[in-house]
C-alpha cells in the first residue's frame, strides 16, 4: 500500500541521519534532518523551496527547467547567490534534472517542502491555518503544524482550522505539550459553557 512505501521511505531517510536526531524524533525531524544534510546550506534550501511551493501552487510535480531557472533567479535570496542556482538544480541529490523537467526525487520532499514554505511565509497562525484549510494543502496540515516552532503560532492555526481531528490531536500531544494543555483547556470551557446552556 502506499502508506507502507511512505514507512519504508521514511525508514531509508531515518537510517540516513539517525545519529543525529534523538531517539523520539518525529517523521517531521527526520525529513527536516534529511533535507538539511541532502541541500548543504540555507540558500540550496531556499531555492528548493521555491520550486516545491511552485510546484504546489500550480499542483504539478515536474517544471520544466527553464522555468525552474527562472523561479529561481527571482527568488531575493538566490539574487545574490547565483552559483546557489546551479546547485540547486544540477548538483543537490534532493532534485532530479531530466528529459527537460526538474521533479524532486521523491514526492513526499516537494510536498514538505512547501508545507515548510508556507509556515515561514504566513504572517500568522491564523495565516496559516488559511493555507492549510485550501483542499489543496490538506496533505500538508500536520507537517507545517509540526514545523511552526512558535506555540501560539501553532496553536492559533489549530484553533482556527476548527477540525476535530486536528484538535484531538493536539489533546494527545502530537504537537508537543505546551500544545495538549491549552487544547485540554480549551475543550474544557466548551464543556462547561455547554452544560451551563443546557441547565
């Protein structure tokens, strides 16, 4: 199934940087560890994600390359790194350049990619939730949630994305401790609120 291919890829990246992440990483850690060891500095990084949330933003998984140059060369950071540009497309083992086209080697690094994108580019937790409610970008609310290390970032875009599943989550600590006690509050006022209403 597809969810196995994702465990054993995750396991391939996770063998890969293992010596470097505590033992309670999460799959977001071992992604995050990955891509920092694969890309080498932040500007290759930038550039990546660049292409990732291009990719996203027209939701296609290849670009052709003069496009992909393109991108890039109008990216602010890589303005003044151009050498970074080549990098990125010719030399960084997170992209594979073929046939004319620019994909990145496996789908599952676009698309954190550009989950990381957005959390650095929403203005807020309220922001972000915005993106991450888009059909589009349901695939990416827990790996930019996990990503967003402000707390009350984090737990503004929670709030506002209103999904249960989100919200239980965040009960059972998927998103860190801080997170679990003001969800448990929150829910505990509704509770209260609801039976006052109903007395």
């Amino acid at each position: 199934s597809s969810n196995q291919y994702l465990t054993r890829y995750s396991i391939t990246l996770a063998a890969q940087v293992s010596a470097e992440l505590p033992g309670d990483a999460t799959t977001t850690d071992v992604t995050d560890a990955y891509i920092r060891k694969q890309a080498g500095d932040e500007t290759v990084r930038t550039g990546l994600r660049c292409l990732a949330h291009a990719m996203d933003d027209r939701v296609i998984t290849a670009l052709p390359i003069r496009e992909a140059e393109q991108i890039l060369r109008r990216s602010p950071a890589l303005m003044t790194a151009p050498s970074a540009i080549d990098t990125v497309l010719n030399e960084c083992p997170l992209i594979t350049n073929r046939q004319g086209y620019v994909r990145f080697a496996h789908d599952q690094l676009g698309r954190f990619l550009a989950a990381e994108h957005f959390v650095l580019a929403a203005t807020d937790g309220v922001a972000l939730a915005h993106i991450l409610a888009q059909p589009t970008h349901h695939d990416l609310q827990e790996t930019a949630l996990q990503l967003e290390t402000d707390p009350g970032r984090r737990y503004d875009a929670i709030r506002e994305l209103a999904q249960w599943q989100v919200l239980a989550a965040a009960v059972y600590g998927k998103f860190g401790d801080e997170i679990a006690k003001l969800a448990r509050a929150d829910i505990t006022g509704l509770l209260i609120e609801a039976a006052a209403t109903a007395a």
